[in-house]
C-alpha cells in the first residue's frame, strides 16, 4: 500500500527570527511531523554552539579562553570558522567574523562578560584552526558568527530533511532560505519598501540569502548605524540598499552577502568563485531596476531577466 502524500508548513521562533519550514512528501503525516522537529533541533543546536549571547556557546568559550591557549570546538563550529576563513582570505578581508566589538559598541550584540579586551589590530588572521577542532587566538578578538552561522543552521536543517527522506522543502530564517528539490517561488524585500516583495524567480537545489539595512530599521534609528561593518575602516557599510546571494549553500550565501555589501563591484569574481551569484538593489528609487544575475544555473527561471553583470 503507498504512503498518502502529506505537505506540512510550520514556523518556530529561533535564531532571532522566525524560522519557516515547508515541506511535502510521500510519507504519512506523522513521518513529516518527526522530519521537521529534527530539522527545528538541528537548528537548535547550532544556536547552541555559535550564539554570541550565550555564555556556554562555542563562541563564547573562544572569546573568553583562546587567547591563552588551543580551545576545543565541536566538529559544526569548526567548520564555520573554516568556511569563514575561506570566504576572508578570498575577499581580501571584506568578511571578517572579528568585528565583534563594534557591533557591540553600537548597541547589536550584548558586552560579553569576563573576556579580555580584544585587540583593535586583530583580524580574521588571528584566528588559528588546528588539528583535533582545536582553535586558538594569537591575539584577544571578539568573535561573532552572526553573518554566516545562520546560513549554516538553515543548511543543517535541510540535511537533518534530507536524512529522513524529504527532498522536497523550502526552510527560511527571517529572509535567508533554501530550497529543495521541488521548484518554488523566491522573494526579496523591496528596500524602498521592506513591507513589499520582489519576485527573483522560480528556483530548486539552491540557497538564497539577502542582507539590507532596513532588516534592523530599528536599532539603525537610533543609533544612525546597522549591523554590517566595513572592516576597512570600522564603520558601517555606507549607500547600503540590499544584497542577495544566490549560491549553492546557505552557509556561503549568507556570508558572502557581507562581501558583496563591503567590496560592491569588486566582489563579483569572489562570488562566482564561490559558486555564486549576486543580485544588488538600490534604497533609493531606481528608473530601472537592475536584472538579475546572469548566467544562472539551467533551470531557473528569473523574473528580471540576463544581463552580463548584476
């Protein structure tokens, strides 16, 4: 006898945000409801071990212990900083998950307790990863996985799917997503209006992340700042409108929105280094809005069009 075919959405608060997941199956209903809380703890748990907000965290530990020695990371935690390191190197630094304390000095992430003062010439080549998921820190840094960690927490989320049969799902924290095997419509917020949406296209096997300015409109009117940072010069990535990755994994999509954010233009061959692609819309009202990134993998089907460069 064949499974009925059951679809189930469901949405938690975690990770700062909502976290929404779709998906469909040929399963019994009871098999999805189990596919989706394992995915809900996958994302738990990298909360767990990357938030820069609890004291017990990977995170935590580091900035407060690896300065004076090797600290021992789960196998999850050093992936990301492997993955970080990647991206920083490529882009010449435009990615840096050091820049802790000024988001800290803005008022976007808490003042971690009992860590020593971090070195304002530190950077993402302090952070050393040795064998054993040993990491240590030749100078004090604050680090935050902020910009990337939540890409991998949607991409552990689709594994944990995956693992139990389902390929056909869209996950989505707060505007950054993944969908599965099954085509689905994807969105971006208009910066002009963040209450509206664009359509960017009709997309399968791929991962979209976006960052923009109006995403923390809040805390930005009061402290006349958000929360990506140019570590060329400290201070907050100027004329920023939005950006969106389209790219292979949610983990470099997430991180590289940061590069392309920092570097603009000079972005474009680390992207597609990566993999990737990028889409970049104005705050300011355009005449025409720029199409889409061109050369997109077969299949997908764009509502802005081709063009050489995005």
């Amino acid at each position: 006898m064949r499974p009925c075919h059951a679809s189930l959405r469901r949405s938690k608060p975690l990770l700062g945000t909502f976290v929404d997941i779709a998906a469909s199956a040929a399963v019994p209903s009871e098999a999805l409801l189990r596919a989706t809380e394992a995915a809900y703890d996958a994302v738990r748990d990298i909360h767990a071990l990357m938030s820069f907000h609890e004291p017990d965290s990977d995170v935590s530990r580091l900035n407060r212990e690896a300065h004076a020695g090797p600290v021992t990371v789960d196998a999850r935690t050093f992936a990301v900083l492997e993955r970080a390191e990647r991206i920083s190197r490529a882009s010449g630094g435009a990615f840096d998950v050091t820049v802790a304390p000024h988001l800290v000095a803005w008022g976007f992430l808490p003042s971690p307790a009992n860590v020593p003062l971090a070195d304002p010439k530190g950077s993402f080549e302090a952070i050393e990863l040795l064998d054993g998921h040993r990491v240590r820190f030749r100078v004090p840094v604050w680090i935050d996985l902020g910009g990337i960690a939540k890409g991998y927490a949607i991409d552990a989320a689709c594994a944990a799917l995956r693992h139990q049969g389902i390929t056909d799902y869209v996950v989505n924290a707060g505007g950054d997503l993944a969908v599965g095997a099954c085509p689905a419509p994807v969105h971006v917020r208009d910066p002009r209006h963040p209450q509206a949406s664009l359509p960017i296209g009709t997309l399968a096997n791929v991962a979209v992340a976006t960052s923009g300015a109006y995403f923390a409109a809040r805390a930005a009117e009061a402290t006349g700042r958000h929360p990506i940072v140019d570590p060329a010069d400290s201070g907050p990535v100027q004329n920023l409108g939005s950006v969106t990755v389209i790219g292979p994994d949610a983990t470099t999509a997430d991180a590289l929105t940061k590069v392309v954010a920092v570097a603009g233009d000079a972005s474009d061959s680390v992207v597609r280094a990566f993999g990737a692609r990028h889409l970049r819309l104005p705050g300011e009202a355009p005449a025409v809005y720029p199409p889409c990134p061109a050369d997109v993998p077969t299949g997908w089907s764009t509502a802005f069009g081709r063009a050489d460069h995005a």
